[in-house]
C-alpha cells in the first residue's frame, strides 16, 4: 500500500480512517488454491480474481496456490481459470496410454 509516496507491506488486516471518515480500508492478505474439474491442483496458471468490484490476476504456483493477495474482509470471490490444468491433462493422458496399453496386450494373447 502506498501513502503519500511511501509504500507499506501489510501483513495484517488494517483498518484506515481519513478526514471524516472519508478512507476506510478493511483487507487481510490471502491466497486460494486453485482446482480444475477433476479437483487436482492447477500449477502455473494465469487465474483472475474476482473480489467485491476489483479485478485481480495472478499466476498459482506448482501445488495450484495463488501468491498473498490483499481481499477487502467479507468479500466474496471468484476465481476464473481452465477448466482442466497440466495434471488433469497429465493425468487423462496417462490413463489412455494405460487403456491403449492394455487393449493391446490382450489382443497379442489371442
């Protein structure tokens, strides 16, 4: 956060009361774990963070967690990203290479 030129790293939930009350901020830092369809993590992915009118984007790391991001306290948020990520992917590859594998081997026994 910066006030008057100089930058703050907040790492608690803050609360700020201007000139008649006039800047009131209420946020706490916190990051989201990231999913696709088949509930793995999605790791490396560029997401959007939607939070009560602000618009954030992020990139998860390689368990699907999101850096700390500072949310207004009591906001609701949502999180735009692929439907399926790398282990989804990795993971529906694997097992039709299995199945292909599989098949195969049963038909050279006949």
């Amino acid at each position: 956060m910066s006030i008057n030129g100089i930058t703050y790293e907040l790492r608690t939930p803050l609360i700020i009361s201007g000139v008649n009350g006039t800047a009131v901020l209420n946020a706490e830092y916190r990051e989201f774990n990231v999913r696709d369809a088949l509930g793995l993590p999605e790791p490396f992915t560029q997401v959007v963070i939607k939070c009560g009118g602000q618009e954030l984007i992020g990139v998860t790391n390689a368990y699907g967690v999101t850096q700390e991001l500072l949310i207004p306290i009591g906001t609701g948020c949502m999180i735009e990203a692929p439907v399926i990520g790398y282990y989804g992917i990795a993971l529906v590859t694997a097992i039709i290479l299995i199945a292909a594998l599989a098949v195969m081997r049963l038909i050279r026994r006949r």
